[in-house]
C-alpha cells in the first residue's frame, strides 16, 4: 500500500488491449454507449417579438408546427420532397408559387420534383426559426437556411384558416 509521501502509485488495469482486427479497417467506427443527455432540438426555435400572449403549452405546439412546415418547405424547394405533403397547411396561391418553384428547380437538376437526386448533393438544412406571435390568429415566422456554404432565409406567415394554421404568404431570400 502506498504511502501520501511516496511518488509511485499502483495502476490498475481495467481493460487489456487485444489485436485490433483488420477486417473492420476502413469500416465506420460506431460509438454504441449509451447517451445520457437529452437530445437537442432542431431547429433552435426563438421567440421574442410577440406582440399578444399566449398559453406557453399552445405557443410551443405552433413553434413546432412552423418549425416543421418551414423545413418542409425547404426541402420541397430544393426538390427532395413532393409538394403534396403540405397541402393542408397552405393556401392555394402559395401551394401554386412553392409548386412552380419546385418544378423550377427539378428541371434545372434534370429530375422531377420529389425524386432523389444523384449521389451527395448539398441538401438544405434549418438551422433555426424565429416566430413572433402578431394576433392570437396569426404569426410571422422567419427561417435560416444554410445550403452548403451558403445562406438563405424564408420568410412565411400562418394564420387559422378554418380551424387549422395555414401558411398565407411565404418568401424567400
């Protein structure tokens, strides 16, 4: 047993190092241990410009619902997704602008809207939304986008329209 005067200590050793094997050089190295910390959310969701209160349960469900629709949208512009699955949350004027978009796109890329693409192309990614809450039926959100290098922004607002929100106007810059 050691001393607190001495300078050596006992090491113990937990694990023996075996040969690595060689059949697994070049394959990706999974990390299986368990994770302990909750995941973190995307997009970062902001919100500060609200200019009506609202129940913190209700706003949160309406964060998550633009925050999903914007990445959608995004997705749907850059052609990795078909336009019909935002078809209940958007008015027909901006359901026919975000179609012709998507077309734009795909014939520019050489495929058809909702097709996947050739292998490892830049794909859009939200980074984060900002949402203000302008009346108790409406709410202005603004999105990040970053493709590649690059970055963009979209700019939409929703409303309840028939008991649902819908996006009424979108933009994009």
């Amino acid at each position: 047993m050691a001393t607190p005067d001495s300078t050596h200590a006992e090491v113990i050793v937990l694990r023996r190092s075996g040969p690595v094997a060689t059949s697994v050089q070049g394959s990706l190295a999974l990390d299986l241990t368990p994770r302990t910390a909750p995941p973190r959310p995307r997009p970062r969701l902001a919100r500060s410009n609200d200019l009506v209160l609202a129940p913190r349960a209700e706003r949160s469900q309406v964060d998550a619902i633009i925050a999903r629709y914007l990445a959608a949208v995004v997705e749907i512009a850059a052609g990795d997704r078909p336009v019909s699955q935002v078809l209940r949350h958007t008015l027909p004027e901006v359901y026919d602008d975000l179609s012709r978009r998507a077309r734009t796109v795909a014939a520019a890329a050489g495929t058809a809207p909702g097709a996947p693409r050739g292998s490892n192309p830049a794909r859009p990614v939200v980074v984060g939304v900002r949402t203000a809450l302008i009346r108790a039926d409406a709410v202005e959100a603004s999105a990040h986008v970053r493709y590649g290098r690059r970055s963009r922004a979209v700019a939409a607002r929703f409303e309840v329209v028939r008991d649902r929100w819908q996006c009424v106007a979108l933009s994009w810059g």
